[in-house]
C-alpha cells in the first residue's frame, strides 16, 4: 500500500549493545543491572548511561533511559563515588527535549496519553492556527496540582518547570506565570495572553498573565 504524504519521520529507538559481558558474572537482563548507586553485582564494576537498568524503575521513569541528560546526570554521581563521596542517583523531575527540523519539542514532569493517563489526570490544550506551536499541560483535576507539560514549537526553560514541580505549583500558577518559562530568542512572538485567555474561558476564570520576572525565575526553591 502506497500512502502519499509530505514527510515521514521514523524512530526506532535505542537498545543496550551488552553482548560482549553476556557470558560474565554481572548480571543482565536488557540491559546492566544496577542499583540506585549504579553498582553491578561485582564489587568495583559499574554501569551507567543506555546500558544500565534499575532493578527497580525510578517513580515513573523507565528502567533503561536512554536520554543524554541522564547518561550525564549518572556520571556526575558515579564521579562522587570514585572520589570517595558515595551518593545515590537522584533523577528528579522528567524531562526531555528534542528537535524535529527546526521545531522544537520539550517535555517537563509527566503528561500521559489519554489511553495511559490516570483518572485524576486532566489536560488543557492549546494550540496555534499555524499548527506549528502547541501545548499540553497536565494537571490533577481535583487539587489542580500542576504534573507536566509538553511543548511544541515553543522553547521553555528547564529551571523554570523543573521548581514549579518541585513547589508543587496549581496549574493556575503556572498560566498565571508562564513567561517566566519561555526561552525563546529575543524578538519571537510571545504567546501567553492568547494561552491564558483559552484557559479562562475554558474554565470559567480571570488569570491575569504576568510579565516575566527575572528575580522570580533566578529565586531558588
């Protein structure tokens, strides 16, 4: 079957490249058992980065993350180990981002599908008439805990997200002060007002979109 279409984009995604040990005594399964101070079962051997595997996944995470910030995030704390400050591997909040030609995808905390998504979990969407920029943000839909974001076409900052999770900031906040988290370059259009005014007549309120703040954004949780 031929289906006409302008671009196709394929991921095939990564597996751990483990065979060379298969036949030693660290233990595998897809991919290097660890555990949360990425220690194998054999003193002295570690393993960190796409080859490693938590024996036990980490909150929501995967057991096997194969993304660049956490292959670096796994050798900052095995370094402390080897320098005698034995520390165990603390992700933290989730985040990821990726470019698809010059579109950029970011996402921070969890959004899930609506097949996989849990009962407390609402969405509000938003997105611009080009089809180019969009967001998602998920929220609990009784305490409005605000639990991640997906972006599209939008750069946001890390640190900005990655407090308001910490904080556990209400989705409410989060409009209320979304340009603290753009990132994009100077003399981009900026679109917090539109996204603010779907919310509230969504959902029946009068959030005042707040201009960025610097001294906001650069306080420490």
């Amino acid at each position: 079957e031929e289906i006409e279409c302008n671009i196709v984009g394929l991921t095939t995604g990564v597996s751990p490249n483990i065979d060379f040990i298969k036949n030693s005594t660290i233990e595998t399964n897809k991919g290097v058992l660890v555990n949360r101070f990425l220690e194998t079962n054999s003193k002295d051997i570690y393993a960190i980065g796409d080859c490693a595997e938590q024996r036990q996944a980490i909150g929501n995470r995967r057991a096997i993350e194969a993304v660049w910030y956490t292959g670096r995030m796994m050798g900052e704390t095995l370094a402390q180990t080897i320098c005698k400050n034995k520390i165990e591997y603390k992700p933290g909040n989730w985040f990821n981002s990726a470019k698809f030609f010059d579109i950029e995808y970011q996402t921070y905390g969890w959004v899930f599908s609506e097949k996989n998504s849990p009962s407390y979990e609402k969405h509000f969407q938003w997105k611009h008439q080009d089809d180019t920029k969009c967001i998602t943000i998920a929220y609990h839909k009784d305490s409005l805990l605000f639990l991640g974001i997906n972006t599209f076409g939008i750069r946001m900052r890390h640190e900005v997200f990655d407090k308001w999770l910490s904080e556990k900031r209400t989705i409410d906040y989060v409009i209320e002060y979304l340009a603290d988290a753009n990132f994009d370059p100077e003399f981009y259009s900026l679109y917090e007002k539109d996204i603010t005014s779907k919310f509230n007549q969504e959902n029946g309120k009068s959030i005042q979109s707040r201009k960025k703040s610097w001294k906001r954004i650069f306080t420490k949780a």
